[in-house]
C-alpha cells in the first residue's frame, strides 16, 4: 500500500517528490487559529506563554511550541484553537460577506465553523451540520468554549440540501475523504489505502458536490475542499461537477505561497489551490466556485416565542433592544438574527439562554460564554488571576455586591457566571469542565 501511495504521488509531483518523501518523515508542524471574536490579535498574544510565530498563509494563525495546548489558560478562555495551517484555507478562500447566510455542509469538529465564524463577526447565519450525532456534539462543545453560535445540525446532506435548498449565500463542503493529506500526522492511514477506496469516496463527493449546489442560491459561492492528494478526489471531480452544472463557474485565487492544482484534461487548474509538506502544511486541497440559477427560494424563518420569565430575565441582565427568542426541547434559545425554519435534526438554534423548571428560570452557562452577548450584560465582575483559578476550580467567591446573577470575566473575557446571594457568588461554572 506504502508503494501505491508513493508511486501515485511521484507522478503528481515529479522532481519534488524526493523532497515531499523526506518531508513526510518529519513531526507535523503544529499551529494554533487565534479566535478574534473573542479578543483582539494583540490581546491574545498577552495571555500566551508560549512560544508562537506568525504564518504568511493566513495572518490568524501561528507556529507554537507546546506539549500540552489543551492545558493553557489561551485556550481555556477559548482565546485559541489547535488547527492545522492548511485547513484554515478553504473558510478564508470563501471568504463570506458579513451579513450572509454561510453553511458548513460537514462541520465537525467545527475548525473551519471556528474560522467562518470569525470572518462572519456576529453578523448573518452559520448552520453548522454534521451528519454523525456523537461528532456534531463535540462540534457544539468546541464552538461553545469559544463562545461562537451557530444554528447546529445534525443531518445528512441529503436532508440539508431539502431543508434549505436555495437558501444559502456561501456553501463550505470540506469533504469526507481519504486523507492522504494527513499521513505524516496518522501513519495508519495507509493501512486502509486502496484505489476501490478512493473511488468510493471520489463518488461520494460527486453527490455531496450536487447537494451543495442545491443549497445556493442565484449568485451564491462554494469552496469545495479536501484534505487529500488524489486526483480523483479533486481535479477529477471538480472538472465532473463543472460539467454537469453549467452555471457554476471556476474561480481563481489570490492565495500565495502555495502550489496550484493538478494538470487534468481542459481544467482551468490554475485556479486551484494545492497544500502540502511542500508548502510548509499538511495536505489540502481547495476549488472556489460561483453559482448562476433561475430564481431563488424564499426563505421562510422558525417561530418565535414569548415567556414573560425568560423576557424579564432578559431585560433585568442584558441592553438587548432586539433579539429573536426560540424553545427547542424545553430549553429557551436567543439570537440576533432570525433563523431559517427547519422540521428535523436541530441540536441548537442559537445562544442557549436557559430553561424554566417550576416556575423558577435557570440560567445556561453558554449564554454567559458568547462573545456576541459580552457588551450588553449590565452585572459584570472582573476577576483577579487568584479569583479566576478559585472560580475555574468550582469554588465559590466573595464580594460586596447586590444579590443576582452575575458575568464573570477575566481581562475582560467572559468566563461564565455566578449568583450572588448575601455577598457570596456561588459558582456556576459546569462541574464536568472544572480544573
């Protein structure tokens, strides 16, 4: 198997595959996705210490050097996200206006929502879907630490593409497929190497690529992407796609210091976008696309709600003057735009704002975790670095205040919150995330 793979990759890259052979026997290079929606580039660079440098493919990721990332106070703010360099393209080569309605057709672990999401900046609609329940559950925790909110679903493309056909400004397919692209990091890869393989996943990214067309709308952009090297996963599929479809168009790129696409028959494959070892990456494969139809389909939007302990909770905590508020499963869900209707495979809509249990409302630790929310709450209280361990230990905390509910922050990042009953703030920060 160890030979196929290196026999198709010397025909892909003739005289540099010595260097990408010796290359693939190094450690990966690791890197961290600064999460600006939270803090600014300089402030985050004040709470690591850690040693980091900046990459020229993408100015919000950094080389660093640390055993144990997940163990940092950065990433424990959800200041930063461990993604490979590569993988962080294909979110900036579509690049969504501010505003739009984007979807991540296979979202999990959420890299590429984190990275929409930050280029969105709290504006517009992201559905985030992942077809696998466990995965799109780890999706959801991963944008919740970094207090990002998307509409997360979990649904095949199939359904997706019902649900919201016609709908969508932008579409980020990042396909399943047979990750070559991620040897140096997973040798095991290998194991399962096979042509029948990759032409089973070559097949299904066809019909994933149809699905995705049948999200956009009259106008709309797709990135399809991949995070490996066969052709037949990539420029093989993307010459199919544009010759089944003959309103989507090939777009090109001004993305540097990389290599370009595959020569395959009459593709234009300049204007794709190839990452590798070579490129001082991991590997990645990236096609930009625009989208001519006839028409679009309205879009229609879920109901909202109204409870007078959920709107006076609101009121009483935050200077909202416009929020759309949604119940899903018993829990109340807050938004600032209104989101597209949907009739199954909803895991949250939103910001979970909390739930009502005789006739008392309880609070949810991912309201006070979004950055969106950050500048309207009106009880907020700063911790010190004593204070802020004590908090994340699950201990409780002493100040002279007035009784409710409080944001906790640390430098002004939200942490999650407190109630303060007679100048004790018991803590509420969920006891499985505690130190």
């Amino acid at each position: 198997m160890d030979t196929l793979f290196y026999d198709r990759l010397k025909t892909y890259l003739g005289s540099e595959f010595e260097t990408f052979k010796e290359l693939l026997k190094k450690e990966p290079i690791k890197t961290i996705f600064f999460n600006t929606n939270k803090a600014s580039e300089e402030k985050i660079k004040t709470l690591i210490d850690f040693k980091i440098e900046k990459s020229a493919l993408n100015n919000m990721v950094y080389y660093y050097e640390h055993d144990n990332i997940g163990k940092t106070m950065a990433y424990d703010l959800g200041l930063i996200y461990p993604q490979e360099l590569s993988a962080t393209m294909p979110a900036k080569v579509l690049s969504p206006k501010k505003g739009s309605l984007v979807i991540d057709m296979c979202a999990a672990p959420g890299g590429k929502s984190i990275d929409l999401l930050n280029i969105l900046a709290d504006t517009g609609t992201l559905i985030s879907n992942e077809h696998d329940f466990k995965r799109a559950k780890v999706l959801l925790s991963n944008l919740e630490r970094l207090g990002l909110s998307a509409m997360i679903t979990s649904l095949s493309c199939d359904d997706l593409a019902k649900e919201f056909k016609d709908q969508a400004d932008y579409v980020l397919l990042d396909a399943p497929c047979s990750g070559e692209g991620m040897i140096r990091k997973d040798p095991s890869i290998l194991k399962n190497y096979s042509l029948n393989n990759i032409n089973k996943l070559s097949k299904l990214q066809s019909e994933l690529l149809d699905k995705a067309l049948d999200l956009l709308k009259d106008g709309g952009y797709l990135v399809y992407s991949t995070c490996t090297y066969a052709i037949e996963e990539n420029e093989m599929n993307v010459l199919e796609f544009l010759k089944r479809h003959e309103g989507v168009t090939l777009l090109d790129t001004t993305i540097d210091h990389c290599h370009r696409g595959l020569k395959y028959k009459d593709l234009e494959s300049a204007k794709l976008l190839r990452f590798s070892p070579l490129d001082h990456t991991e590997g990645q494969f990236v096609a930009l696309m625009k989208v001519k139809k006839d028409g679009d389909k309205k879009i229609s939007y879920m109901k909202e709600t109204r409870h007078k302990l959920v709107e006076n909770f609101v009121y009483e905590n935050l200077g909202l003057n416009k929020y759309y508020l949604y119940l899903y499963h018993d829990y109340y869900y807050l938004s600032l735009s209104p989101l597209p209707s949907i009739s199954k495979g909803l895991l949250r809509p939103g910001i979970e704002v909390g739930t009502i249990k005789k006739g008392i409302f309880y609070p949810s630790h991912s309201l006070y975790r979004a950055n969106s929310l950050r500048p309207y709450f009106k009880k907020v209280i700063d911790l010190s670095l004593d204070e802020y361990l004590k908090y994340r230990q699950g201990l409780s905390l002493f100040k002279d205040v007035s009784d409710g509910f409080y944001l906790l922050t640390y430098q002004d990042l939200s942490l999650g919150f407190s109630k303060a009953s007679k100048g004790e703030l018991k803590n509420k920060y969920p006891k499985g995330l505690r130190f």
